[in-house]
C-alpha cells in the first residue's frame, strides 16, 4: 500500500512538463522534508521501487537520489537503503489541507518597499504607445550595429577582454564621449571625468547616492521628470517643489528654499526642460551657479536630448562653465538606441570614482561588448552621420506633428512650438482626468498628467513625442487623442 506521500509525489510528476523528470522529483522530495510529510530519519523507496510507483526509468530516480545525497538531503544507509538526512531540523507544522506555494502564490513573512501605485514606466501591452521623446529606433540600421558589436567582439576576444573590468566603464568609450563633449559641448573634461551608467536614469541614481543622505533636501522644478524624484526620495531626500514659466526653473524661489533648507541638489533639465521644452535662459544658469556656491549644493544636470535642436545652436550645458558645481549626466539613447542602455556621468575625478564605487555595489560593471560597440560606432563616424540623418527626418516630424495638432487638436489643445527635442507639451482646455481615463479605455497608453507634477497646483498637460513616430502613426494618435478628450 502507498503511503500518503508517495501518492502525492506520483500526483506531481507530470513527463509533459518542460523541466526534467529527475529534476521534478528532486524538487517534491525536498518539498515533502519542508513541509513535513518526509522526516529526518524517514527511509525512502529503493530506486527500483519509486521507479515503478512513478512510472519512470529507474536511472532517472538514481541520478535524483544522487543529486539529493550530494545536496545534503538525503543520506545512504548502505545496504538498508537511503533515508532522509538526520541532521535536517525539525520542519515547520503546516497547516492541514494547505495549498502548496509557488513563487506566484506563496504568502510573503517578510518586509519589502512595494512599488508605487502608478509605475513609472509605461505598461507593454496592446494598443496605442504614446512616448515621452523616445526615437524612431527604425531609422538605426542594424548592420552597422551588428558591424559594431562583431568588431568589438573580435577585439575583445584579441585583448582578454572578456573579463571583469573597471566599474568607470569602458577605457574606450569613456575617451569617445570625453572628446565629444568637449568638441560638440565645450565641456572641460577627459576621460578622468567620465563614469559609464546604464542609462541616464541610472546616472541620476548614482549621483543621488553620492550625494544625497536621508533628510537632506532637494530642489526640483513643479513640473519635472518623475523618475528623478522617485530616485531622490529612494535615497532619503525631502523633495522641495520650486516654480517654472517660460524663462526655465524659479531662481528666487530656489533661494528662497536654500535659506530655509539643508539644499545638498538641485536637479534641472536646462536644455529642454523636462516636461515643458522650455530653455533655462542664460541669466538664470549664471545666478543658479552662484547660489551653488553660496549654498554649497550640487546642480544635477540632465541634457538628455542634447543633439536635437531646431531652431538655433543650443545653449551650452552649465558644466561647460561651471565644472565644480555641476554633475552633468548625459545619454546615447536618443542618439542610438534606448535599448542599448547607455548614458554617462561627468564630474570632478573624486565624484567619479565614489559613483564608480555605487557602480560597485549595485552593478559590479557595466556591458563591456556593447560600450565598446559604441565606441566603435563613435569612432568611425557612423554616430554622428547617423545624427545628421536623423535630426532632418525628426524636424520634418516636428512640422508635421504641429500641423495635425493645428487641424485636429486646435480647440482644444495650446502648446509652444519646442526649439529643439523630440516632444510637444500639450496644455488642454478639457477635463484631463476624464480624457486620461477614456484614453486607458480605448487602449491608448502615455504619461499621466500628473506623472510630472510634484505639487498639485503646478500647470497641467501632457507630454507627447512625435519622433518616434511616422506621419500614419501620428496621425492615428493625435485622433486617439481627440476621441479620448470626448
């Protein structure tokens, strides 16, 4: 007669599953000796006899017992067979009839942070994706990206450099984007000056541990890059909500807040001010630089989207002028690729190396193969042939894409043609809440108006990108758009 286990083990193994039959037996012995249906001292069927209740090879039973003795789970008693180990504890008592967990069901004993209730990255699923600025990543021919990568292989393989590396980033890549910022963006660096991050969103991460402790405070724009000041908050920061208008970020209202305040940073997007487009104008980079000696805090500068202006030569980034008092953090997704998540941070030598330090801890290193692919592609003047290209197809989208707003959002839609970038913010004279709400409904997926606000009474809209998208595909989504306002 089988005993209860026995039946319940045979109950689990199912040959049309896609994980090993030793493998599954393995993983419902060690379930019934947690659970307690297998006890230390316990012996077990011989290796012929489990095999025949199970219905399986009796090798595919050795090689579990194998693997179990091995483990520790198990222990052979010579002839009188094999018994579960003595030295395990005594299990847990479960609770009659309970169900048996799985990682999608197990009850969680311990603490965790949980996430928000609104994610900060837009869902992936059916329907219409409305980006904040992304590019057209269509338009990078993969050959060259593929040429890159077979010749940053073929280099590695060559050098020995499959292995653990400098947490800075890529020796090559590292000068590529030195010499870049400093002949496209006057920036006074070398390679000495640059860590390598996943992205610029990981560069912002990184700059906040080095140099935010909890209870200190930090200064963000009311309507601003949400995920930067999730990461402010991550690391303990009081966020404090300054205002912006057509000039770029409220400098009095920055003093202000330093007087009444333990500033450690204050995070801008000069360029293109996230969401709303707008430059922070000269006189107010220059007074943002003197209260930053005054005060002693940091400027985080996020130029993510520096190489897409239309209208006139951009303004230079303020670590170009302002090198001790600037954490300049930049990013090739829009230039190449987001998925190859690459961005950087500049800043004084000791500053790279405490965040090449967080890189350390959090990381280990960066992605040695597809830094270097990049650098290859910096290298050989295929990045910046690239840029060219794609900068005359983007301002075509860009007049495209205000026309359509013009024809089908005018009545109820205002927004400010931006210089340069690869978004419109959209002001509505509608009821936000409602057309967000019809817009999730229809299957239409972008950035809640209140995902860039970090106090209530800041001015409401949306950010929507036009790069991304081809003159069917904006057509398609400014309709959407209108349909969800009702």
């Amino acid at each position: 007669m089988l005993r209860p286990w026995q039946v319940s083990l045979g109950d689990r193994i199912d040959p049309a599953r896609d994980v090993p039959i030793y493998m599954q037996i393995i993983q419902a012995l060690i379930r019934d000796i947690e659970r307690g249906r297998l006890t230390s001292g316990t012996y077990l069927p011989s290796s012929r006899e489990l095999a025949t209740i199970l219905g399986v090879n009796r090798k595919t039973v050795v090689l579990a017992y194998e693997d179990l003795i091995a483990q520790g789970w198990l222990a052979s008693a010579g002839t009188r067979g094999t018994m579960v180990s003595t030295s395990l504890p005594d299990p847990v008592k479960k609770n009659q009839g309970e169900v048996e967990a799985t990682m999608s069901n197990a009850a969680i004993d311990y603490r965790f942070a949980p996430p928000p209730e609104r994610a900060l990255a837009l869902p992936s699923g059916v329907g219409l994706k409305l980006d904040e600025g992304a590019p057209d990543g269509r338009l990078f021919p993969a050959e060259l990206l593929a040429r890159a990568y077979r010749a940053a292989t073929h280099r590695a393989s060559r050098d020995n450099g499959f292995q653990y590396r400098d947490p800075r980033g890529s020796p090559a890549l590292r000068e590529s984007i030195a010499t870049m910022l400093k002949s496209q963006r006057g920036l006074p660096v070398s390679a000495e000056n640059i860590c390598i991050t996943r992205g610029s969103q990981n560069g912002i991460f990184l700059a906040t541990q080095v140099l935010v402790q909890p209870g200190d405070s930090v200064i963000v724009e009311e309507l601003t890059y949400e995920p930067a000041v999730a990461a402010f908050r991550a690391c303990g920061a009081k966020i404090l909500p300054v205002g912006v208008d057509e000039g770029g970020i409220d400098i009095e209202a920055v003093e202000h807040a330093c007087r009444r305040n333990a500033v450690r940073a204050v995070f801008v997007t000069p360029h293109h001010q996230f969401p709303t487009t707008v430059a922070l104008r000269p006189e107010r980079r220059l007074r943002l630089l003197d209260l930053a000696r005054q005060f002693g805090f940091a400027i985080i500068e996020d130029d993510y989207d520096h190489e897409f202006h239309f209208e006139s030569q951009p303004l230079l980034p303020m670590a170009g002028y302002g090198p001790g008092h600037v954490i300049y953090v930049g990013s090739l997704s829009k230039l190449l690729l987001p998925a190859l998540r690459i961005g950087y941070v500049a800043a004084p030598p000791p500053v790279i190396d405490a965040i090449a330090h967080m890189v350390s801890l959090t990381d280990g290193m960066g992605n040695t193969l597809t830094e270097d692919a990049a650098a290859e592609l910096i290298e050989n003047g295929e990045l910046r042939r690239h840029a060219r290209k794609v900068r005359q197809v983007y301002a075509k989208r860009r007049e495209s894409f205000a026309a359509e707003v013009d024809r089908t959002l005018g009545h109820i839609a205002d927004y400010k043609m931006p210089d340069g970038g690869l978004a419109f913010w959209l002001r509505f004279d509608t009821d936000l809440d409602h057309m967000e709400t019809r817009a999730a409904a229809m299957g239409l997926r972008f950035a809640s108006s209140r995902s860039f606000m970090t106090r209530d009474t800041a001015q409401r809209g949306l950010r929507i990108g036009f790069a991304s998208l081809n003159g069917h595909e904006a057509r398609t989504a400014i309709a959407a758009l209108r349909e969800a306002a009702g």
